[in-house]
C-alpha cells in the first residue's frame, strides 16, 4: 500500500471510528439529560431526540403488560423486550437492526474476511425469511449455484427463526452441513441445496492479464485488507509490462468497508471527490476526496457491475465514472445507497442504525435507483426482466430515492460467466482508440 494510501485510509478509519463514537455519545447524552431537548443551542438541538413521548411509552407498557399476562404460553421477559427493541429498528428500514453481543461479533467478524459459514451476504424480510444480496465467490454458497435474488424460506426444514439477524442462522462448526429450502424467481416451487459449511477465508481480490497489456482485477467485497490487496494486484500486473486497460470486476459484489472502496478509488484517481454522505445531522456529513497520484498513470479503466452490485461497490462505480475515469459497463446495480453507523451498548449489543445516505461526486444519490451503466449487458441464460426484481427499490420499507424516478422499473440483471469480462475487454479496447 502506498504511503499516500496508507495516510488517507487511516484518517478515514479514525473518522468513521469518530462518528459512532459521537453517535454514542449523543445518544448517551441524551439518556442523562433529557432537557438538552429544549436547549436554544442548535448544536445541541441537532444530536438530541425530542422529550421521551410518555403516552407511547404508556401504551408500550399496556401492550407488553397484556402480552406477558394473557398469551397463550408464558413469555420470557428478556424475549419479549427483545422483540420489542427489534421491532422499533426493523420497522425503520431494511438495514437498521437491533445485533445481540453474539451477531455484532459476526458483523464485525465479516469485516476481517474470515468465518465460519457458507459465504453469503443476506437481507431479512418482514416475513422472516432471508433474501441473498449476493453469494461471495469462492465460497460454499457460490459453488452450490446460489444466486442473488433468492429467497431462503427454511434452514434444515424450519422456517427461519423470528429472531434471526444477518446469516447468523447458516454459521456452525466447520464441516457440519445445512439444508437451504429455497424460493427463486422462474421456478415455480422451493427447492432444497444443501451445502457443508467451512471456515470462510475471502480472498477478496483477484487478478490476471486478459492479454497482454490488458489486465483484469476481481473484488469480490471490501474488507480491510482489500484496498492494499488491489495496489498490490495492479503492481504484480505492471511487472509484466504497462498495462493499457483495466477490468474491475464489481459484479456480486455485496459491499463492506466504505474505507476500502474509497482506498481504490484513490488509487485510480489523480484528483477530485470520491463520496460524500449526508443525514439528518451535522454528524452524519462526510466528504472523501481523492490525493494525488494514479496507479495506472491514465490507462483506461472500465467497472463491471450487475444487479448484485451493492452498496460499496456503488460508491466505487460512481466515483470512478463521475471523475470521468472509467466508463461502467453491465446491468444496473442494487440501489443500496444508504449509510450504517455500528453503535457499541455497554452491554456488548449494538444497534446497527441507518444514519446518512451516499452521494457520488456529482451529488447524485444512489437510493433505490443505483447507478445505470454507459453500456448495457444483458444476461445469457434470460431474455426477459424477471431477474430485474433484484434490487433495494423492492425490499419492504426502504428508504426513498431522491428526485425524478420510478424506483424499481429499470433494475438490472445478474451477470454470470465469461462473457461480461469480454464484452468490458471489448470496451476497454474501444476507449484505447477512442472510439464512441
């Protein structure tokens, strides 16, 4: 990792380590001093909720009371708060939720690229079942033909469990197996995969020249090695000679690290902004910007992503065409464009709450409308939009997209196979001779 990289990473590190912690913070604040609500300081006005609404709270009680007392079977305290607590964050959106000490670890645990499961990125429906944003390559999940889009009805015959949070449900022991019962879109009944679940190590890059001249570098997610993975990926392939075009491969890529997509984007960037996140509070406002110097000295660069390209890999995309640095390429991507803030509990939970959505350089809102390649691919094995269903414009309760568009018209497609990475070469080779 360069220098230069290693600076600006860090400080984008520290920035966000700072953001939850002020988030916490003002939470915390916010417990011990309810009359800072009424305080004539905006600042303060902006980081404090209204005066706790003791009606709601009162109705809360009756409600729970009457639970406790009259269902049919007894109910445990602690379940029932539970309940209630992921009820208040599941209702907001698809991605604000409630994580016990034992599923913030495997949120945190992602982070670093290595668990033991069957590698696969999930959504949790209302109805609790599980939507799969993308398999990660390489993995049990992938090789079992997993596709993004397909929705896991039970787990070794059972529903879901109410109180399932992430892919938490599908980890166990290395080598133990699990029944999937799956429901996918142009098949009209469930199916049954199983898959034997291993210790996931993600090598989250991979590369090799396409020909000579012409490489191609595959992220599969953003962890927290990946922004040093790829600098190191774009040098071996250097050794080989200048290289004239790049492929980044995006596509399934489910997200990650804000820090790593926007590590890329420097690398490839001699100047300009990357991302920039706004929320309803002065703390939730972040700007990333490029530092100067491009690995790839100007050689063009074209970004493959499909309909399973999410979240991180949409900020990269948008960052790298907005700059006019590359021209993307495939079907348009997920629309996950909103923002998670990890907030630590003292007793060891978090709360994973949506906090700021993502904005390209040209202050365009990725939302529920995700970005629109230059050039359009199609997929091979559909002639039809069916897989266009996979998308955040379709998860119940998302947040809305910004301006003029019709959320969930024009989602894309999953890309698979060979073909993509031609049809991106083929590009890559008409922007080299600077064809239109």
């Amino acid at each position: 990792m360069s220098q230069r990289s290693g600076r600006r990473v860090l400080s984008a590190r520290i920035a966000i380590l700072a953001l939850a912690g002020m988030f916490s913070a003002a939470l915390q604040a916010q417990q011990k001093s309810p009359e800072v609500a009424a305080s004539d300081d905006p600042d303060a006005a902006e980081t404090a909720t209204s005066k706790v609404p003791l009606e709601e709270i009162r109705r809360l009680v009756m409600i729970y009371n009457a639970v406790r007392e009259a269902y049919v079977d007894p109910v445990q305290d602690k379940r029932l708060m539970q309940a209630a607590v992921r009820g208040l964050l599941q209702d907001l959106d698809p991605h604000s939720a409630y994580l016990d000490k034992p599923a913030a670890e495997d949120f945190e645990e992602d982070t670093r690229g290595s668990y033991a499961g069957i590698g696969v990125e999930l959504q949790t429906l209302p109805d609790r079942t599980l939507k799969v944003i993308a398999p990660i390559d390489g993995t049990p999940a992938a090789r079992a033909g997993i596709q993004s889009g397909d929705i896991i009805i039970a787990i070794d015959g059972k529903p879901v469990e109410p109180d399932a949070q992430g892919d938490s449900p599908l980890r166990g022991a290395p080598g133990s197996t699990v029944r999937l019962t799956i429901k996918r879109q142009g098949r009209p009944k469930p199916f049954d995969v199983s898959l034997q679940r291993e210790t996931i190590r993600i090598a989250s890059v991979r590369s090799r020249l396409l020909e000579p001249e012409y490489g191609y570098v595959r992220v599969a997610a953003f962890q927290a090695d990946t922004g040093e993975d790829f600098a190191r990926s774009l040098d071996t392939l250097k050794k080989a000679g200048p290289l004239r075009g790049l492929v980044l491969d995006l596509r399934s890529n489910p997200g990650g690290l804000l820090t790593a997509a926007v590590q890329i984007a420097d690398e490839l960037l001699e100047r300009g902004k990357i991302v920039s996140t706004r929320g309803r509070i002065r703390l939730s406002d972040a700007e990333f910007s490029a530092t100067a110097g491009d690995r790839l000295n100007g050689a063009p660069v074209v970004v493959l992503v499909d309909a399973g390209s999410a979240s991180a890999s949409e900020v990269l995309a948008g960052a790298l065409r907005d700059n006019r640095r590359a021209r993307v390429v495939g079907s348009r991507t997920f629309g996950k464009g909103s923002v998670q803030t990890l907030l630590p509990l003292e007793n060891g939970d978090s709360v994973k709450l949506t906090t700021a959505r993502y904005y390209t350089p040209n202050g365009t809102s990725i939302q529920a409308r995700g970005i629109q390649p230059d050039v359009v691919l199609r997929a091979e094995k559909s002639a039809d939009l069916s897989s266009g269903l996979v998308s955040e414009a379709t998860l119940p309760r998302h947040l809305r997209s910004e301006g003029d568009v019709i959320e969930g018209a024009l989602a894309g497609e999953v890309l698979e196979g060979e073909a993509p990475i031609a049809a991106a070469l083929a590009e890559l080779k008409r922007m080299r001779v600077g064809a239109p």
